[in-house]
C-alpha cells in the first residue's frame, strides 16, 4: 500500500499537473488548437514541459547540488523558499512568451498565467 502511495504521489506531484493539463487540452479537447499540425502541437507541448516540470526539476537539483537545500524533497520548511521562487519565475516565463507569441491559443496564455498565479 506503502508503494502505491508513493507512485500516486509521484504521478500527481504538482510539478506534472501543468502538462497533463495541457496534454488534455492539446489530445482530448483540440478544439482550441484548430489549424496546429501535429509538430506544432508537440512544439507546445515541449515548451511546457521545459518550464513547468524540467526547468523546476533541475533548480530543485542545483539547489541540492550547491547545499542550498538539505534535501531534494524539500522536508523543511526553510528549503521550500528559493524553488518556490524560481518556479514562479519559470512559470511567469512561459506566460511571458506564450503571450508574445502571436497565433498562440489564448487558453494557453490564461491557463499559464492561472498556474503562474
């Protein structure tokens, strides 16, 4: 039960709820990508793996690595600070150009901009 714990909590982590989001968006309810080619949806889809999940993956690694933290799961509550900071920073950058990208579907600028917030 232990073990089915811990792979539920793996899957859910809030650092992968973002892309599932968008995976549903982009698979299960095209309707908003009306006109995107299957590349240019995996275009999307890369870009917000890149800054909702790796990018805070990799700073909480950096953070380990340098002794910012004193573990990668952030038991303390000292050690949630700085990747709660850059998170916010990696997810106002992904709102910040998909904004700026002209043609981009507005439910993905609003949806960036709600995880941002």
């Amino acid at each position: 039960m232990r073990r089915l714990a811990s792979l539920l909590s793996f899957l859910f982590h809030p650092v992968f709820v973002p892309v599932y989001f968008l995976l549903f968006l982009l698979y299960v309810h095209p309707i908003h990508f009306l006109g995107y080619t299957g590349p240019q949806k995996k275009i999307v889809l890369l870009q917000s793996i890149a800054l909702f999940t790796f990018f805070p993956l990799v700073t909480v690694a950096l953070l380990k690595a340098l002794g910012f933290i004193s573990s990668i799961q952030l038991k303390e509550q000292k050690d949630r600070i700085i990747p709660l900071v850059a998170s916010g920073i990696w997810y106002f950058w992904i709102w910040y150009v998909w904004k700026n990208i002209p043609g981009q579907p507005s439910v993905t600028i609003h949806y960036a901009l709600g995880v941002w917030l």
